[in-house]
C-alpha cells in the first residue's frame, strides 16, 4: 500500500516541469555566469530570467532579489549581518517571536553570544502577535525584528503590513521570514513594506539548496559580504552561482503563481473536510492556531490522550510530523505550542499534516480514517486517556502520582 505524503512544509517533490527545465543547465549550458564568454553568457542569461520569474512573484526590482543557498541562509545574512551593521551605531536590539522557525531563534542566540541585547517576543494563545505589545517592546536601541509570515508548525498567518507599519514608526527594520509564504499566499513586497524576506525552493516544488533574498536597495549596505574577492549576487554572497538551482527555482516560482488560486481554494476545502471528518468522530481534538488567521495547507490538530509520535507510528499509512521536522526526532513538545500556552498533554499530542499540489480529496479522507482508528485504538490503551474522561485534571494528577514536579 502507497504511503500518503502529507508533509508538504517539510518538503515537496520537485514538479517535473521544474526539473526539465533545470537538466540543460547541468551539461549543457554549464557555464560560469561570471564568465564573459559565450558559456558564460548563456548561463547569465538563464540566471537573469529565474531572478525575473522570482521577483515577478513577489513584485520586488531585479536587483533587490538574489538567490541563496535556502531559507536558512537568507535568514542569516538578513539578520546576522544586519544587525552587525547596526550595532556599531548603537542599535545593538534584536526582536524575534518565541514561535520562530530554529534558523531565526539560532541567530537569535548567536547573537546573544556575541553582545547583543535580545528579546523574544510572546504570542497569543491563537499564536499572533498583539502589535500593540509590540510597539512596547520596542526600545530605542531595537534595530530589527525578525517575524515569521507563515508559522511553519501551526499555519498562522502574521499581519506583516500592520507589523511593518509599527516597526517603521519606530525606526526599527523588519525581516519577515516567508519560507511556508512564498508562492503560497499572494505577496508584494512594497505592499508588505518588508526590509528583508527570506524564502525557499524546496517548498514549492523546486529543487533543495536554493533559496531567495529580498531586500530593500536601501538596505543593501548593511549586508554586503565583507571583503570577499568573488562577490556575485550583487555583492550580497561570493562563490560560484549554482545556475541550475536558481533556474530551477525561477521555474518553480513561475508554476506557483499561476497555480495559487486553484491551490489555495483546494486546501481551503481540504482543511475543511479534513477538520470535521475527525471532529465528528472523536472528542478532545483541538485545532492549534488562529482559525481565522492562517494558511489553509498546514493544520495542526491534537489528539489529546495520545502522544502524537505515537499516533505517527500507529497510522503508518500517511506521513505527517509532530512538531516541525527540524525537530522531530527529539521528544521534547514543540517550542511553537509552547510559546502558545497550550497545555503539555494537549501540545504533547499534536500532528502537523500539510496538504501540497498532489494531495487529493480521496487522500484526505483516508488520511481522517487512519487517524480516526490510530486515536480510537491509542485512547483505548490509554491511562492518560481514562483520566480524561473522568473529568480530573491531568496535569495535577501527574503531580499527585509523582510522575511531573
Ligand atoms: N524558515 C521556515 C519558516 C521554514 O519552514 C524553513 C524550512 N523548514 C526554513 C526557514 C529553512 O528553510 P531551508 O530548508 O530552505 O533552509
């Protein structure tokens, strides 16, 4: 039996479109685009029109939008180099959620290390952030907030243009970090009013190891790679360009515009179907995030009395995560539902399934029935599950029996 993948913010299959439009630019047209020979010329030429297919998407200028190696990166430089830049001017503030993607919490931490003054910002319990707790936060030394579009865990969707607009009264630069965002929810950055944004290929169908960079021409001094001797992408990275990827991710970019709508209203109603069928067969399911705030391809569900690597491992027949994949393999509850204050039996029991361009309405409804039986069948072995349904508080009974401090 198939094995259902659900785990499209994890990754995605390259689209074959992508990939025949990639191949020539591994042996064929193999040139260096810093080369100013015919080889080299034609492959500047490919990089030229994947950079115009991606700044298409997200309406940014031509040398505002440079490829990097994924998301991860773009979040280094954006906020690693940024606020190196701003410190020696005294800004030395850096701001970020505590619902973070790990590639934003690590600069966080790093820069912690290196003498920055740090705060992590809180979230509500739908996992938005209140903006006028933001505009409190922000002192007069703040240089940047970091603030993920869309949460990678939950699906919430962060209102980036009224955050921008407090961030900018301010003085302080925003980097949205729109790696589950871009191609997936319409984005222009002038709108957004973003300083920096990062994003990936691998989540729409393009191949790993290439992500994007914006960055307002303004901001381009305070990024620039120091003192490389191969600077490409206009002086933001140094190196040899990876034509293929960014080419490969042109493509992709391309693809994801003119398939978002239909895309979209697919998991609108996948999310939809998918909610009922398992809220009408079980009881204690919490859906976690704002319900009206988020992006419809990613729902995080709890099924409370089960451990959720539990539930992975009982409905074998789809793939789905617990907590993000970057962490999954530790069991530890999600950072993300933490920051939420969701309770830890409820956190502790959560699946993240994310439904991509493959998905079909067939999928989603054995993807229900599995679960459906993998609870029913977990719950009936379950002592946890027993002190649930008589009504105790099952964080104090842990206590009582010595299990939790
Ligand atoms: N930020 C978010 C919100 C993500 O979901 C991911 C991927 N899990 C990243 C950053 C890192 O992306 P990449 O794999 O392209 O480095």
């Amino acid at each position: 039996m198939r094995t259902i993948y659900l785990d499209y913010a994890a990754t995605t299959p390259c689209d074959q479109r992508v990939f025949n439009e990639m191949a020539p630019y591994f042996c064929d047209t193999f040139g260096n685009p810093n080369s100013l020979h015919a080889f080299g010329i034609a492959a500047l030429e490919g990089l030229d029109a994947a950079r115009i297919r991606v700044k298409n998407l997200i309406r940014s200028k031509f040398e505002e939008t440079i490829f990097t190696s994924g998301a991860t990166e773009s979040n280094r430089i954006s906020i690693i180099r940024t606020m190196r830049s701003l410190s020696k001017s005294g800004k030395n503030h850096f701001m970020t959620l505590k619902t973070e993607h790990k590639s934003v919490l690590d600069c966080a931490d790093y820069l912690k290390r290196n003498g920055c003054d740090i705060t992590l910002l809180n979230v509500q319990k739908d996992g938005l952030l209140d903006l006028n707790y933001l505009a409190e936060s922000i002192k007069d030394t703040t240089g940047l907030l970091s603030v993920c579009f869309v949460n990678n865990e939950t699906g919430v969707l962060q209102n980036i243009k009224k955050i921008a607009e407090v961030c900018h009264s301010k003085n302080v630069l925003l980097h949205a970090d729109a790696t589950q965002a871009f191609g997936k929810i319409p984005i222009d950055v002038n709108l957004l009013d973003v300083d920096f944004m990062s994003a990936s290929g691998h989540k729409i169908y393009g191949p790993k190891g290439v992500g994007v960079l914006y960055f307002k021409s303004s901001n381009k001094k305070l990024i620039r790679v120091p003192g490389a001797n191969q600077e490409v992408e206009f002086g933001i990275r140094a190196g040899t360009v990876p034509v293929a990827l960014c080419v490969g991710c042109g493509k992709a970019a391309e693809i994801a515009m003119s398939e978002q709508n239909d895309n979209l209203n697919r998991y609108k109603k996948f999310r939809e179907k998918f909610i009922k069928k398992i809220t009408s067969e079980l009881d204690e399911i919490y859906v976690n995030g704002s319900s009206e705030h988020n992006y419809p391809g990613i729902v995080n569900m709890s099924f409370r009395g089960c451990e959720g690597e539990a539930l992975m491992k009982e409905a074998s027949g789809i793939a789905v995560s617990s907590g993000s994949a970057c962490t999954s393999n530790k069991l530890t509850i999600s950072h993300v539902l933490d920051a939420m204050n969701i309770p830890a039996d409820i956190a502790q029991s959560s699946l993240r399934i994310t439904f991509g361009k493959p998905t079909s309405e067939s999928d989603v409804d054995v993807a229900a029935a599995e679960l459906i039986k993998a609870a029913k069948k977990l719950r009936a072995m379950s002592p946890v599950w027993d002190i649930i349904m008589s009504g105790l508080d099952v964080d104090k009974v842990f206590v009582d029996i010595g299990c939790r401090n």
